[in-house]
C-alpha cells in the first residue's frame, strides 16, 4: 500500500486531485446527465479557470469544448484524469494515462470489488497494473472530489446537480459516495462553506487517511469531517489524527457500523475487515476526535468548528427567555461535559436591579420581560459577558426573531456586544426563517434552532479546546523507560509460562510477587516455609491458560503441611483433567490481602495493532464490560484518562470506608506496560495482568498473575 | 388539593377551559398587543362561535364588540373568565366570578408564587378565597389554553402572532408558558396538528396531572405531550398515565431538571419541590412514557405517534439508496431498541435478480440503480413489504425528492405499495422542501430529514405498541397476596429489630434464614450447636444499622466452642463503641455459600410514595448505581422487567462457569415486597434487604439481612 508522503510535504497526488492545473475526463459524455458528462458540465459551470480537456474517440466536441481522442492527444500537461468508463475498459486506459504524465487519476467506474470475486480479481490487477505504471488512483467505484475554492468538480454527484456549495474551512472526506453527496447537500442546504469534498469509494489505493493528512496540512482547512466505514490503514489515520490536532484542527468522524447488525451491515457494503468497533472508540478518545452518531449531529458540530471559535474553558452560563428551557440547558450541559457556575453576586444583584423575578444563579432567566425590550436584554447580556467570565455563553429567544423586526433590533444589540467581547463564543437558540439566521451567523454568532443541539456543540468545542491544549503542551507518547533497551525475540515469548511472563514485565518494571517455582509437593512445603504461611499454589504449564477451570489455583494456606498437601492433590487433579500437558511446576506465592481486583493487558486489533486495555477485575469485566483502551505507547495523562474513564471508577476513592487507592501506581503499571508492548510490538501478541492488584495508596500495585503470548505466525 | 374526577366522567372543569360555550375576558384591552387584549383578537381571527364578552369598566366597546363593565353585567351565562388584572386585582373580581356561575377561571396574571414570599402569601389568600368561592384556577402566571377545534384561544401566547395551528391529534399541556409557546410555534412550523393546548403556570389549583388525564378521555386525542418541570401530584399523575395507557394514547413528557444543575434551576424557576429525577425515570418505564431528552426529541415523537399507526413488533426492514446511510440505521435500530431480522432468501433473490449488486440482508441496499429507475424502486419496496414481514419499513433516498419529478414519480410508486399494505407502518427518510414533505405525509407516510431520528421514532413507536399491548392483557397492579390482610400499626414497626423485620417479611412472604436470637454468649454456643456449623455471628440492636462498622458481624465459626468466644468478643467490641445502645442479643445463622449477593428496598418518594428498589449487591450499588426502581405494587411482568434493567443483569446467566441464578425467585421476592410495602404503605416508610442472596435456580432467594423503619412522623 502507498503510504502518504511524510509531515511537513504535502501529497502531490492529493495535489494533483484537489487542486489540478489541467483534467482530462476519459469517457467524457455530451449527455450532462450521465456519469461522463456530469463533471464536465460541473467544471464549465463552476467556471474552473484550469484545462478541460474531454476524452472521447468518437467525437470532436463534447459540451461545447473540443474533445480528443486519445489522452495522449491532449497538447499540454495534463495533471488528473478522470476516468468514466466501464469497467472492462478501465485498464486499457491506464498506460496512456502514465505516458501522458498524469500524476493521478479518479475512478469512477463501478463493478470492481464492491461486486464479486471477479470484480475483485478485475480491482487487484487494475492497482497492480496502476502500481506498475507509477500512477496513483482515487476509486475506483468512487464519486471523485471537488475544490469549492477553484471550481474544480470532479464529481458526478448529483448533490451539486441544485447548485455548487460556497467554499469555506470545513472539509470532507467520506467513504461511502451516497453519503458524501448527502452530507454535500446538506452542507450546501445549511450554508455550510465547503472548500474540499473527497470520496474514496473501493480505496485499492488512496485511502481516507490519506486524503484527511492533505486535508490537515491545508491552511483554508479548520475542520476535517470524515464518513468511514472501515480504515484499513491504522497507522495512516492515527498519524493524519496527530497532525490534524497539533495544528489545532477539528476532526469530526461519522464511523458506522457500531452495532452487530452495524457491522454486518458495513461488512456487506464494503467487504472490508471492520476492527472492532470499541478500539475506534479508543482512537477518536486518544487523539481528539469528536465520533458523531449520525449525519445531523457530524454536521451540527463541523458547523460549530467551522467559525473557529472554542471557549478556553468548559463554563458555560446560560441565558434565556424561557426559565423552562434554561433548565433543560442546564440538563444538557450537565449531559455534554459542561459547568454551570453560578454568575457572580454582583452579577445577580446587577441583573435583579433590572429585572425583580430574574433567575440569576445560572441558567439567568431574563423572562419575557427581556424579550418585549431589546435594550434591557442586552444590558443582561452584557453583564453576564462581562462578569460572568464564562468560556461560552448560550442565549435563547425562542422564535421572537421569526419577527422582523426583533431580529434586526435583536441584531443590534448583540453586533454590539460582539463588538465589546471580540473572539468569545456566543451561541444563539432561536427559530427564524434561514435568511435570519444567515445574518446573524454573518455577524458572528453560531445560531442552532434546537437549544439542546447547541448545548451539545458547545461541549464538543470545549471538548476540542482541551485536545489542542493537551496538543500544544505535548508529549504525547511516553518516552521509553529505560528497561526498552532489550530486543526480545519470538522464541523468547513463545511457551513462556507464568513465571517467566512475570519475569518479563518485572523487567519492563512492573511490580509481581516474590514466588518461588517448586517442581515437587515437597518442594511446594519448604517455599511455603521460606514465603511464609498463608500462601497461594498455582499451577505452572505452558499449556494451561485457565487454571481456575482444571483446579490449578489454591488460596490462603495456612501452613507448610498443608502446602505439601495442596500441591499434591493439585498435581495429580491437574494431571487428571488434562494428562497431555507439561507442567512446569508448582508456584508458590505469599497471600496478599485488601485492595481493589482490576485487570489490564495488550491485544492486537488487526487495524491498530497492540491495544492496551484497563479495567475493573472480578465479574466486573465480564459482565459490565466496562474496560478503557487506548493504542499504546501512551504518557501519564492518557493512562489518567482511561482510569477516570471507567464507570466504577468511584471504586478508587475508596467505598464503605476503605482506604482510597494507589491510582499514581496504576498508573505506573499502565504507562510501563503500554512501554513495553509498543518497544515489543513485532514480538508480543497479548498480554494479560489479571489479577492486578490495587493497594490503598501509598502501597503500590502488583501483578498477581501474568500470560504473554506471542504474536501470531 | 382538588382532584380531578373520577375516571370514565370528564371534568367539567377542563371541559370550561377547553370547551367553553362562552367566555368572559377581564380586563380586556382594546390593544390587540396586550395581554388583555391578545386573546380578544385570537378568539375574533380564529372565528371561536361561543359567546364573547370583553370585561371593561371603561369603555363599551373593545375590538368591536360589545364590553361590560363587570362580569355579572353579561346578559347570558359564562362558563369561564379569564383574568388579564394585575395581580393585586385579581382577588377582588373572583367573587363577581363565582356570583355570575362560572365554572373555571384562567388567571394569566404574574406576581403571585413565582415571585416571592409575599407573592407566594397573594397565591395562597387568592387559593384559599377561590376554593370558598368553589372557583376552580387555572394558574395564575399561565398563558392559557386554547382548542384548535373550536377556534377557542384563550392565551396571549405570541407563538399564534403568525398563525394558528391546525387541529389535529396531538395535545400539549406545559407546565411552563413560554415552552407551551415554543413548543406550538414548532407544530405550526412543521405542520403538527394540536387539538388541544394547555399552560399551568404556578398550578395554585389545577396541575399538569388533571389536564393530562382529562386530555387521556378525549376521543380526538391520540398523543398527549408534556413539559414538566415537577410533578405536585404523583398519584393524580400516575392516574393520568394508566388512563392514557389503557386507551392506548401515547404520552411523551419532557421533564426537565435531570442534571444536578437542572434541578438547582428547576427548583429556582417554579419554587416546586423536585422528586428525584431517577424516580420519574422509574414511573415513566413502568408506565410505558416515552421520555425525551430535548424539545425536538418530543416533536419528532409526538409527530410519529399522531399518525396513529404502531408496528406491531419490533423487527425494522431498511431499505437505503445509500449503503452507508444503511448502516448508521442499522446501528441507530439497535441503539434505540429495534431488531433487524434478515430478509427471507426467496426475497434476497428476487431483488439479486432486479439488482446484482444490491445489498440483501437487512439493509437493503437499492443503490443508485434503484434511486434513478422508481419502478425498481417500488419493485423492490414491495418485495420488502410483502416477504420481509417486518413490523416497519423504513425507506432512505438522500435528497433526491427535492427534485419536483422524481417526488411526483416516488409518491406514485409509494401510494401504489401504501393501497397494497394500509395500516403497516412506513416511514420515509429524505431532505426536501416543506411542501413534498407535506404530499407525502397526506399520502400515508412519516417523513424524517435525519435517518436516525426516523428510526429512534419507530423505535419509540414500537415500544408504545408493546405498552399498549401489555396494558390491553392487564392486570398491571398485582393481586394482594394472603398475607396481605395483616394490619400493622407504627408501633409494630418502630424499633425493630435484624430478627423483627426478618419476621415482618417472613410474615409477607420472603425468605429468611432460621435463626437463633441468643442472649448471651453461651446461648450463642448452644444455637450454633442447633444450627450446625460454621454458622455467622450478628449483633441485633434497634440501635445499630451498620452493623459491620461497630465490629457487629463474623461470618465463618468454624466450631460452637469458636461461637461462644466470637460472641463474647463481639458483645465486648459493641459496648466499647456504643455504650448507650440498646442490645438485643446475638443473632446466630447458618452460613450461605455461593449465589450473588443483591439487595432490594423500598423508600418513600416524596411526590411519589413507596418506591420498590432493586439492584446488585456489593460494590456495584455504591460504585456503579446499578439500581431499577418501581412504584409499588407492581407484577411479575413488571419485576422482570427490573431485573432485565440491570446493566450487570448479565451476572444472572451465569459467569465464570457460574450456574443461572434462580431469576422466578428473585422475582417472587420483589412482588411480595412490593405487595408489602404497598398494603403497609401508611406505617412503613423503609425496607432494605441487603444482602438478598439469590442462589442458583431452583434453589431460591433469601434475605440475610433486614431493616423496616416507619414513616417519619
């Protein structure tokens, strides 16, 4: 697969895709309503000031422009072909696309792997062809891409068949065609500016991590939207993630396929591996990402992050004419990750002076006294901007401005107070005809019909404000410890038994037990005597996971005598259930007592790769799922974050009076751990720390049992 | 606090506010912008046939009709007057209300319990004055009520400035006038026809509770919507909403104040006394009320239920023109509770045959081929609907109707599959102007912009069908067992003590342990002898409810000689840490092994009454709230319901190799409990039985632990 090129050296295929100095459209049709007539009506339409060349043998002239027969006709550089053909014709065309010197070419046609084995087997010789040949493609199966800015249209969707959208900083990457024309129309619909829209369609070359790190790097861009169903390049996405977010850039993701029947259903769509729904979760968490549940909410916030406001902090106060939905603000608010302080007392007493029944704890309740007189609401508004020091500020006016008249004295009021608190976001909630609302947004103002909406994108700016905060005072990836130093092989890991996976993670500086593996019963009894009673037998085997399950765990023995016995007895049931095993032994552990059960480990996700995974142990894991992740390597904050991220996690302040845990510790184990998968990623397939032990605080965690298996062959 | 009539006869109190004959405006201003004078006019535009009569001492007419210097100078009878006075006049006119025999009186006039403490002094004397005058109130500090029907507008709300809406199905009462406003300016915008319209303002007499169940008897009523602030009456409430639900008419209720910050605002904005939000949750699922999170939310499901058709289950069929599209469905149909059963094989072949590459499964993807070719669209639509046998359909285009000939063309081919399938449920998913939407939804379908609050509607929908359903098989509340028919006094109930309360639910019917009460520790000895080790020690004391913390309980006596010692030990520790408290002995048990450890309850909500709890014992209560609550009494059908609640409900199956827990016993325990607390409902203010172990099935529940205190005096 092609990767993007490196940071700072922006693609020249994405270049040559979004901003071409010259397009040649093979299979270009003089019916403007088929797929090879649509972009070149588009492109005469939208007045793109770069070379139109149409290919087509079987005509001089398509749409009015001359044609030619052959790409190889064309008498200038060509930058971008545009391929509209069947698909059978497709690779006829590619050797006369490279000869030419094409940087890139869009496929549109359709019958490729989205289809059949046939289909499929048509797709890799065309990529392998087009490997060959040196040329890059988009698609195919794909609806191709569009500049707003330079009236570039390299699209047959029909969503700009009503109009082209009004370039502006928010882009679109989506890899459903359907959906990205969808969210085009709409945007359009919304006055959402739109400078780059890309479909990426089969992806048998450039994929959506590709397109979103272009459209990272490009300084008219301030908000990425992405429609994904898939990623298969994991390392591609979370590098365009990184860059999107050290540049201070929103990046709002639809990723379908959430739910089984989600899933199912994408697996049929794309035929794609999906990985697991809950490591995207992780991702978009890790690096900033806002994960949009559907269309209306992925363009609700792209909208808000487009006008490239977001509030230092997560205060929010609130303002209304109605008390009613003042507390569903505050409900929301409350649901979005938002704070409610209360507006200072001078403040208050400011506001009573000027209205007796205001609410003035926050939400402030102007009543429908403010809303019959404009100056009195702004003179409220004002003292909340001034001396509230909220980082943002909601106001709600139901649908007073569908009245022309309020909206234009409404208009003057705030044009006023945007004048006084240049930069802060201000979010209006009202219902109004859109060329009301298109004022007011002209003048500076988010406007959401839906005060909740508005509540919900005020908590996703804030959100972003936090990440690119976090972005600025990086690091972000843990440095390595210094146990990183060894290179592991397979073979070391490989068969490795419970001991030596506890060797290895004392190693990579994880806290275990003093134990002492014992080959006899016998032996069992002296390190029980050595230890100190009570102690733990374990069985040892390479060829036992599940210990519980064949009786190879025994707690609490209260003497050397006993221990004799229990290994005995242990040995021999073990030797029972499963005779074919090799066993190493009997291991011998001092008991520990009190602290908190949790558990945490590393996975392989096949689009991600290692996974480090935190979570309460006992049932908990089991029946409540409630586990945290993240790509490894992570620093301190990141591993502060999943432990706060769990449902339980009150479980570590203490309850029913036990001591509160030693979170610091934990924390240890997650950013060593997470060290150590990353510096063995080629080598250690899964590990798994369950239990890990909690101490009260001040007492550490410990590693009480340990699997590291290799990764698969 | 009035009632609202019995069931089965309206009240004609409601019946005056919304059904008036004639009406008397007092304080009518012959500004048609006042509030005195906004109704006037709405009532002449709407064209309201009753008698109209304008109350003004100082002028004879206002707004062209006749007025009358005091109500009791109308020549004809007055079902209702409405009160426009400031409000240190609104108590002198009542009496002239009351003289002339009306039989409601709307008080529009703020100043009164929204204010202050001498606001709140006005409210109780006009209250106290109108019950002697046997004057029913709507409000004060309300904006009215109106009937789309009749053209009866008696509010001032500005939402009918621009219009009045069209009568229909849906009816609104709103605890809050400028919601009430907000929330018609919204069914106008977006065509909802409301039939009847109702604000409550500060509920000095009648409350959101009477209306609702006054609404739930209307015959043209189909969908009662709600925003709630606090509920003042829970029975009258709960009233409202059986009624409703046995006629099978949806409620959909906004209750605001959710968050802690929502309720601090709720509290600051009506003066009620909140409930906690979690026992409103508890009565809205048990009473099968659709909650919404937002204003929109409640729209969207008001508008999906007004059409009065209900899956009859809750499988969903997607049909999608977009793939991608067609899995955010698919994920939204398991979110919001809906099954997406594959479409039967003969049916993926006749539309493989119609469209290679369609998707098949569920979602079905028409493609694009489907989009531009409605034939094929419709051939495919009616394969869906004639084999898939699904509950709904739910059919995505994109934005492809906003295209005037490809609507015309579409609504052909639906109104052809509508003539074939009537009464199932279809719903459509597109963006376009206002009038297609319009055609459409003359023609039979529901129409949604955003794909996802399609299928939360539907959602939303089949779970009112299933609530319908059960109401229809009733009996909800469940029969009282035979130990119901003990009376018990405060005086059986206050003091008692672990083994008392023990006796108490034994008496009703739950499990508890045989134990031995013990007076001393040899007695102790002797009952562990009895009872057979190992046996648990607990220290019984009216006065100690956390036994634990006082050194109260050991658990695991291996031997009577140890009872002996523990208990002695035990008696020493207890009088160490509370000297004073009283001392009943010691509680001796057989020791339980093995099952889950749960707990139940029952505490008094105070809007409410007994509140039947259930949840996880353990850490999981505390740490993860894990809890269901009902009101009591309550069915089987109802306690499974709550067990199923339980995001760890998963524990029941069995983990860890763990056999099924006995689920039919634990259920049997909540009926009981539930039936307790209900016939005990005047005396008993708490039960906690915690832990209640459930044990494998078939082999019961038991109480191990116990607490009944009485209501608080």
């Amino acid at each position: 697969m092609h990767k993007p090129e490196e940071d700072g050296k922006p693609s020249e295929t994405l270049r040559a895709i979004f901003e071409p100095e010259s397009v040649a459209i093979i299979g270009a049709s003089d019916d403007s309503g088929r797929i090879g007539g649509r972009p070149l009506r588009y492109l005469l339409e939208a007045g793109f000031a770069g070379g139109i060349y149409p290919v087509n043998p079987n005509r001089d002239q398509v749409q009015g422009i001359p044609a030619y027969p052959d790409i190889r006709a064309v008498p200038v550089q060509v930058d971008l072909a545009i391929i509209a053909l069947p698909a059978d014709q497709v690779l006829s065309v590619l050797p006369s696309c490279a000869e030419k010197g094409v940087k890139a070419a869009i496929i549109f046609s359709a019958g490729f792997g989205e289809t059949d084995a046939a289909g499929a087997a048509l797709q890799a010789e065309m990529l392998a062809l087009a490997r060959r040949l040196g040329l890059r493609v988009l698609g195919p199966n794909c609806l191709g891409a569009f500049n707003a800015h330079t009236g570039f249209m390299g699209t047959f969707t029909q969503a700009l068949k009503h109009g082209f959208l009004a370039p502006g900083s928010v882009a679109i990457a989506s890899q459903s065609g359907a959906c990205g024309g969808h969210l085009a129309y709409l945007c359009r619909q919304r006055g959402i500016g739109v400078g780059y829209w890309i479909t990426t369609g089969n992806e048998a070359d450039i994929g959506l991590p590709e397109c979103m790190h272009w459209l990272a790097q490009h300084p008219t861009v301030r908000v990425i939207v992405a429609y994904a169903e898939a990623i298969r390049d994991g390392d591609g996405f979370v590098k365009a993630l990184k860059l999107a977010r050290s540049r201070g850039k929103a990046v709002v993701v639809l990723k379908v396929g959430r739910s089984a029947a989600g899933a199912r259903a994408a697996a049929s769509h794309t035929g794609a591996l999906a990985g697991e729904d809950a490591v995207y979760d992780a991702v978009f968490r890790q690096y900033g990402v806002y994960r949009a549940g559907s269309v209306e909410e992925l363009l609700d916030i792209a909208y808000a992050c487009s006008h490239g406001v977001f509030p230092p902090d997560r205060s929010l106060g609130i303002v209304t004419v109605s008390g009613g939905v003042g507390v569903q603000m505050a409900d929301a608010a409350a649901e979005y990750g938002l704070e409610t302080p209360l507006l200072p007392a001078d403040a208050q007493a400011s506001i009573k002076a000027m209205i007796p029944f205001a609410g003035v704890t926050n939400p402030i309740d102007v009543t429908a006294q403010a809303a019959n007189d404009k100056s009195l609401l702004g003179r409220c508004l004002e003292v909340v901007m001034g001396e509230g020091s909220f980082g943002a500020v909601v106001l709600f006016v139901t649908s007073a401005p569908a009245d022309p008249d309020f909206a234009q004295r409404l208009l003057a009021v705030l044009g006023e107070i945007r004048k006084r608190h240049p930069g802060r976001l201000i979010v209006l909630s009202f219902v109004a005809p859109q060329t009301v609302v298109r004022e007011f947004e002209a003048a500076g103002f988010l406007v959401f019909e839906d005060s909740n909406r508005a509540v919900r994108a005020i908590g996703a700016l804030a959100a972003f404000a936090r990440s690119f905060q976090r972005a600025a005072s990086g690091p972000f990836d843990a440095p390595a410890p210094a146990e990183r130093t060894y290179a592991l092989t397979r073979g070391d890991i490989d068969g490795l038994n419970e001991q030596g996976a506890k060797a290895l993670l004392a190693a990579a500086g994880i806290p275990v037990l003093d134990e002492i593996l014992s080959a006899s019963a016998e032996a069992a009894g002296e390190a029980a005597e050595r230890i100190g009673c009570p102690v733990a037998l374990k069985i040892v085997s390479p060829d036992i996971t599940h210990k519980t399950e064949v009786g190879g765990v025994v707690l609490d023995i209260p003497t050397p005598e006993l221990a004799v016995a229990a290994a005995r007895d242990m040995l021999a049931r073990v030797r029972g259930h499963l005779p074919a095993a090799r066993v190493d032994g009997v291991l011998v552990s001092p008991m520990r007592r009190g602290g908190t059960e949790t558990l945490c480990g590393v996975f392989r996700d096949p689009v991600f790769g290692p996974v480090l995974m935190f979570g309460l142990g006992g049932v908990h894991v089991e029946v409540l799922k409630d586990v945290a992740m993240r790509l490894v390597p992570l620093d301190r904050d990141e591993a502060r974050s999943m432990v706060r991220e769990l449902r339980g996690k009150a479980i570590f302040d203490g309850v029913r009076g036990a001591p509160p845990a030693d979170v610091e510790a934990l924390i240890d184990v997650l950013v060593r751990l997470s060290a150590f998968a990353d510096s063995q990623r080629n080598v250690v397939g899964e590990v798994d720390i369950n239990p890990l032990l909690l101490m009260p605080q001040g007492q550490g965690a410990i590693a009480l049992d340990a699997l590291v298996l290799p990764v698969s062959e």
